[in-house]
C-alpha cells in the first residue's frame, strides 16, 4: 500500500488575458474542488500588452496541483501557469502596512521593533504610527508577533507575489 501524497504549499503563476471575468473563472477552478486560496494577487503587467499576472498560494497534494494546473491552462484566457515551488529557485515577497497605537514608552519600542524588522514608519510623527514592510510572508508574520504588545490596531497585506530566481520568465 502506498503513502497518501503529503499536503505541501503550492505558489502558482498564471499569465492571463486582463479582461472581465478571468479571475472569477480562475479562483472557481479552486472552489470547484474544494480547495482553500490562501493569497492572491493580481496585477497587469508590462503595460499595453492587456496581460495580468496572477499570484496564487494554496495548499495541496502534488497530484490535485498538478490536476488544477492542467485545468488553468485550457482555460481560453490563460497563456502560462507555472508552478514556482516546484520549478526551481524562486523569490516570494509580499507587502504590509500595519497600524500602531504606540503611546509614549510603547511608541519607542515600536519604532526599535520596526527597524529590527526593516519596516518604516509612513509619517514618523503621525499618530497611530503606520509601518510599511516588504518582506516573505515569515518575515512578516516575526514582525507583527513581536510587534502586537505595543498596540497593533490593523494590519493589511498584499499577499504574496513570486518570481523565478533564475533568467526564465513567465
């Protein structure tokens, strides 16, 4: 008897055609299986080429991954999906802006904390203090530990975008 696959994290980059809708039938090849998108970004990319980059992370098995990306590359405005966990070294970052109360001592601290972390305060005298990180998704998730004792309030990311490491592209 055989092992049943382990669930592993899966970045995927999808090139697709920027017009209505395409998100929506990208995102529900993923809700038709019952599989959980736990970041997405989409941008246009290179400017009047009318493409988009999508940047999805998910979890799964090897082989409903696979099944999945199969599935995106028949769809008509899909051009490329390229699964980046797997194809080779790659980059992945993403971006956050996390708000502070930070009053007296505690504001101090924040701002140490910040810089530990190489996040930057928005406007360094405005209250709340509003920091801006970019960083892995670890990165941020050490800095927004260590920084909620001193007042955090909110926190917005931009999910994860990646790259490949190397000098193919999408």
């Amino acid at each position: 008897m055989t092992n049943p696959q382990s669930i592993n994290r899966h970045c995927l980059a999808v090139l697709v055609t920027n017009e209505p809708g395409v998100l929506a039938r990208v995102v529900g090849l993923f809700s038709g299986r019952g599989y959980n998108i736990e970041s997405l970004a989409v941008a246009e990319v290179n400017g009047g080429t009318n493409l988009s980059r999508i940047t999805i992370v998910t979890r799964g098995t090897d082989d409903i991954v696979d099944q999945i990306m199969a599935q995106l590359s028949r769809l008509v405005p899909v051009h490329r999906v390229v699964n980046l966990s797997k194809a080779g070294a790659w980059i992945e970052h993403e971006m956050a802006l996390v708000k502070v109360t930070a009053h007296g001592d505690a504001r101090a601290k924040a701002n140490r904390i910040a810089e530990d972390h190489k996040a930057v305060a928005v406007d360094p005298d405005a209250t709340p203090l509003i920091f801006h990180m970019t960083g892995t998704p670890s990165q941020i998730d050490r800095f927004l530990d260590k920084i909620k004792p001193h007042g955090l309030i909110e926190v917005v990311r931009t999910g994860t975008v990646g790259i490949g490491a190397d000098t193919r592209t999408l």
